[in-house]
C-alpha cells in the first residue's frame, strides 16, 4: 500500500509472489497546482518497491477516472512498458469532458483512446497466477470499477470504511441511485471478501484506514447496510453532496486522467496547458 497524503489516496502493488509479475492499482502524480509542476517522486517510490522486489509489472490499473489527483499511469507505462487499463465506461467519461473542455474531434478521444484496455463487466485478466475479475460498479463516476483478485476487492470509490460511508455522486455522470445498485452487487460477494479503499478521509481525525470487508461494510457502513432501502441512501448521499465543495484539482485531474494520465498535448511553443472553463456569474 502506498499514500499520496496530497490527495488522501491509496495506490497498491498486488504482486503474484510465485512468478514475479504484479499490478499497479490507481497509482498518483503528484502536482502543485498553483506552480504548475508536475513530479513523479510518488511513482518512483513504487517503481523502487517493484525493483527491490524483482516484480515485473504486467499491468497498470484504473478503478476510474479520478477527479482529485492526477495519474502516474502514463509515467509508468513509459518506464515499464505495461498496459494501461480501466473499464469500458470511460468512453462516456471522456465523451463527457470532451465537451466540457471543447476537445475537438482530431483526438479520438470518446473512443477509449490513451487507454491500452479497456475491461468490460465480469471480463477476467491474470496477474502471473492470479485471476482477477472486473466488476462493473458505476454510480460515483460512469466508468467506476472494481477489481476482485484472489478475494480481494480493491473498490476504487464505491465504498469508503464503514464510518465514511460512500463516496459522492454529483460529479457529471454520477448517480447516486446507479451507486446504491453496484454496492447492493459488492454485498453478494462472501462475507470474508477483503475490500481495500482507494481515498480515506479519516473522519472525526481518527487514524488512517484502508481495509475492510463485506461484512463489516454491510453491518457498520453508515450510508448503505445489507438492509438499506435504496430511497434511504439515494436521499442521504444526494444530502451530503450538496455540501460538497468542488475537489481542488478537479480540472487538472480530469483532463490529465481521461488521457491515461498523460499531459495535454503540447502547444506549439512545446508547453502543455491545463483549461479551467469559467462560468457566468450566479
Ligand atoms: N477536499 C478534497 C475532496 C475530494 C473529493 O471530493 N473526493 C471524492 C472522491 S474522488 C469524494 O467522494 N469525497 C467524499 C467526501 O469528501 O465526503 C479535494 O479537494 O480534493
Ligand atoms: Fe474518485
């Protein structure tokens, strides 16, 4: 597990011990935003742990398209050669920021594009030895899932720990009613499955957690039991969001991450710049 403190994020190596290959799940590039400067200080610390370790890196995976950090995917791709790849709905994330950001069509971008694969639900993949499963859990964004390894669910931002709940569903293309569905589907898996967390808030200031499971999700989570009625949590996310400011790095992340993580392509004096639509007064 790694932590990107910036962003309260955790990235993860899953690594198949017997033949040395491994995953890199949601991996950070860190980013000062008012600079402007991009480092890859936290992907070079998971570079040196797969080095130190003789793992071979077989994949680079997104559980979404993430809208508060920036991705390393693209920096390690071009460092280790691996795929990137997330599930098949960031056709609709990119088509939605395409918009958003007036992308023209000369970049393909609501086709998949910078991506290497792109899963589609229950679609299965190895890491060396160990199967893998994609399971499709939109609802926070259209292109959330989450990926089951040897019983192990690392669940992107369907779920936070129990005493966090869920996370938001009022980015574009967000649904809390659509995220109540995909966590009912996580409830099936067995009780004993491990969920490991890709953000924790650490609210009420208490210590950093990135483990639980179905169990003790579907017993203690504050926004969504085994027994919640759908109506009851769509009310309380939908209240909650509303409270919600606007993630700090929201527009550098969305442009950077629907690209794989890679940076805008450069202008014609080689610089590449980030666009922040502005809107008309409220
Ligand atoms: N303050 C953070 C907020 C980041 C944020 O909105 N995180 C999303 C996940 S990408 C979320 O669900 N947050 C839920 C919450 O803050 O309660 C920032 O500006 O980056
Ligand atoms: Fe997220």
């Amino acid at each position: 597990m790694f932590f990107d403190k910036d962003s309260s994020t955790f990235s993860y190596v899953v690594a198949d011990v017997s033949s040395g290959m491994a995953a890199v799940i949601d991996p950070v590039l860190d980013y000062d935003a008012a600079a402007g400067q991009v480092s890859t200080a936290g992907a070079d610390t998971i570079l040196a742990y797969l080095a130190a370790n003789k793992l071979t890196l077989q994949w680079i995976l997104e559980t979404h398209a993430h809208a508060d950090h920036l991705s390393a995917a693209h920096y390690l791709k071009n460092k280790t050669g691996a795929p990137v790849a997330i599930g098949e709905g960031i056709k609709k994330v990119q088509q939605t920021f395409k918009l958003v950001f007036n992308i023209g069509d000369d970049e393909l971008l609501a086709k998949g594009d910078y991506f290497d694969k792109l899963f589609a639900d229950n679609e299965t993949f190895s890491i060396g030895s160990l199967k893998a499963t994609v399971i499709n859990t939109p609802g926070h964004t259209n292109d959330s899932v989450s990926y089951l390894i040897a019983g192990n669910l690392f669940v992107g931002d369907s779920l936070f720990m129990p005493d966090a709940g869920t996370a938001r569903c009022d980015f574009p293309g967000g649904d809390a009613h659509v995220l109540y569905r995909s966590i009912q589907r996580i409830y099936q898996l067995p009780d004993d499955t491990q969920i490991f967390m890709c953000h924790d808030y650490q609210p009420n200031g208490r210590e950093l957690k990135y483990q639980t499971s179905v169990l003790e999700q579907k017993t203690q989570n504050i926004h969504v039991k085994a027994d919640t009625p759908e109506q009851e949590f769509v009310q309380k996310r939908e209240a909650r969001d509303k409270t919600l400011a606007v993630p700090r790095l929201i527009y550098p992340a969305v442009q950077v991450n629907i690209r794989g993580g890679q940076l805008p392509k450069a202008e014609q004096n080689g610089v590449s710049y980030i666009k922040i639509p502005l809107k008309p007064q409220r």
